[in-house]
C-alpha cells in the first residue's frame, strides 16, 4: 500500500486523532503505511530516531531489556497509542507476522498538536464571549499562524484594528512602504502585480487571507496591489505588533529535580494531555486538565498553590504555563517535558495509569471513578 491512510484510518490513533483535517493534509506525505516482514525489527533499544511509530496490520513483540515480552496486536487498544514512546527506546520491536506500520515525524507531530489543542481553548472562550468565531477558525489556518506560539495569538486579536472597506477601493498598493499587515475578515479581495504596465492576477483572497505580511517580513516596498472585489472588512495589525506575534513567550520552567523540591512543599502535577495520553500511563496524583479545557477549568484550581505542568515535549505545557500565569496562579513548565527525561526517570514518574484526580471547586482534589 503506497496511498496516504485516509482521515477515517486515523481517528482510533491517539494523538493523531486530535488533529484537524487539514493539519492531517500536512502530514499527507507521512501519513503512507510502510510494510514490514515477519522478523523484520523496526527499531532496537537504545534508539533515538524522533519518529513516532503506530502498528497497523500484523503483530509485534515489543522485548524489554529485562526479557519481558509483550504481544502487540494490531486493532487492540494499546496499537491504537505510540509504539514504546520516549526517547531513547526501552524495547526492541520485532514483526512476529507480516505488518504495517505508520512512522510520523516526532518534532511535527508535537507542533500540530499543541497548536491544535490550544486554539480550541482560544475559540472555546472566545465563543462563551459572544464572539462569532466562524472568520478566527478561517484565520488559523493561514500558514503564517502555523509556527505563531499561540498564547501569542490572543494578544495579537486585541491590537487588530477593523477596518470597513467597499468593493472596488484598495487595501494597499504596490510599490508603497509596508508598515502594517491585513487579515481579510469578511468580503473577498484580488491581488494584482504590475499596476503601472501589464496587469497580472496573482490569487483572489478569501475571508482569513493574511496579506501585506511578505513587505515586513523582507523589509521592503509592496510587491502587489491589494482590492476589494465586494464590500467587507479587513483587520489592521501594525507592524511592531506584527513582530511581536511571531516572539516566543517566556515562561517558567523547572527541572525534574527543582519539581520534587516544589512538590515537597505542596505542588501538584498538571498533567495537559488528552485523557487517552493521561490513562495509559501518569504521574503520582496528576490532576488531569487537557489543554483545550484549562481555561474552562482554570476556576477549580487554588492561587495558594503551586502548579507543575507536563506534556510530552513541553510545547503545550508551556501554553498552558502562560494562560494560567495571566490568570494569576503560580505554575511551572517542566522543562523540555517528558521527552527530555532519561527513560529511567520518565518511567518512574510516569508511574500510575487509569483514572486520575479531579480539581473541585475551592482547590480541593478527589480521585475520579
């Protein structure tokens, strides 16, 4: 089988199923099924390729260096998470029949993910706010936003300056100083080169187009004109803020060792992952609160404590380390994440699985059922 694996294949993979259609549109050339023989390993212990593997079709026997054996067989619940996750491999994985396998970049996973999973805990406030959120979805998806930290992006929604324009007149024109960048919030527009000799239609823009970006980003004059096709509205964003969109925001980090120091005065993990990443595998009384829901349950934490967020590499924890910083909590990323651990380390903080804790209301913390 050569063909990409269609989305319908991909929703029993966990993490793969949190991501939006189109993300999975990005992963298309990886998404290809690679076959692998009857004794064929696909990877030994020790090994630190950043590749995240999912059995599809066959069985494997993952072998631990103590000679612990597992079964893995394709269509069971444990095929439907990574193949021995964290770095380096605690198994060896060895096909026991003809299989097939599915291998994703690590590092592009965690980057679709974590922009994923936080923009749905943006749209989901802004939404509760009253704010018709249909154009914010178009908007990013723009590839511009693809690498934009996105705690930055919220920021970014309360500098936008809305701007009325009727068909016919121009957004910008070609060959003038770029000192701001548009988001086309309703309406549809053209881009047009060559406005003082022969006319050339480059792309006509739809609602959640970013245009006038290239003149900031190079430092140089508009290369395009810009006009409205039909009445509607642009969204301003100037260009110092324009920078500051695309800047990392900076937050707390702690190490293993500074998180047992915090936990013997009273921390608590923050476990930010999906509930299937939570189950299999967590760390001594985690409470449980997936990115896309920290603000919503944000409420049910207590300000007199202090917080330890993780994830697997440390991109949503850290989005979730800035959201509840602004909320006022005291809260702390570890740092490079579960990844980042020594195998030996990962394993022995990742050491409860199945249901959890529950944050209720006054900070207080149950076990859920």
């Amino acid at each position: 089988m050569t063909e990409p694996l269609h989305p319908e294949q991909l929703r029993s993979l966990t993490p793969l199923n949190a991501l939006s259609e189109q993300q999975w549109r990005e992963l298309r050339l990886q998404l290809v099924p690679q076959p692998l023989l009857a004794g064929q390993v696909l990877f030994r212990r020790g090994d630190q390729a950043r590749l995240t593997y999912y059995l599809l079709a066959g069985e494997l026997e993952l072998l631990a260096a103590d000679g612990r054996s597992q079964r893995l067989l394709a269509g069971s619940e444990a095929s439907c998470h990574p193949l021995s996750p964290g770095l380096p491999r605690l198994h060896e994985a060895r096909a026991l029949t003809d299989a097939s396998v599915l291998a994703v970049d690590s590092a592009t996973l965690d980057r679709l993910l974590t922009w994923r999973l936080a923009y749905q805990d943006l749209l989901l406030g802004l939404q509760q706010g009253g704010e018709d959120i249909e154009w914010l979805e178009r908007l990013l998806e723009n590839p511009l936003l693809a690498k934009v930290p996105p705690a930055n992006v919220q920021n970014m929604l309360g500098r936008l300056q809305l701007v009325e324009l009727v068909a016919g007149s121009r957004a910008l024109e070609e060959g003038e100083v770029g000192d701001c960048c548009y988001f086309l919030r309703s309406g549809r527009a053209e881009v047009v080169r060559g406005a003082g000799g022969e006319r050339q239609l480059l792309a006509e823009l739809e609602v959640g187009a970013c245009f006038g970006e290239e003149a900031l980003l190079a430092d140089r004059p508009r290369n395009a004109t810009v006009t409205m096709i039909e009445d509607g509205s642009v969204l301003r964003l100037d260009r110092q803020d324009f920078f500051a969109l695309l800047k990392a925001p900076v937050v707390a980090e702690v190490s293993l060792g500074e998180a047992a120091r915090l936990l013997a005065q009273g921390a608590q993990w923050l476990d930010v992952r999906l509930l299937e990443e939570y189950q299999q595998a967590h760390a001594p009384q985690a409470l449980h609160m997936p990115l896309p829901l920290l603000r919503l349950k944000a409420r049910l934490l207590d300000k007199a404590r202090t917080y330890l967020c993780y994830c697997d590499s440390g991109k949503r924890s850290a989005s979730a380390v800035f959201l509840l910083t602004q909320l006022g909590y005291s809260v702390y990323a570890l740092r490079d994440g579960l990844d980042g651990l020594p195998a030996v380390q990962r394993d022995a903080l990742l050491c409860e699985s199945g249901a959890g804790y529950l944050a209720r209301s006054g900070g207080r913390t149950e076990r859920s059922r």
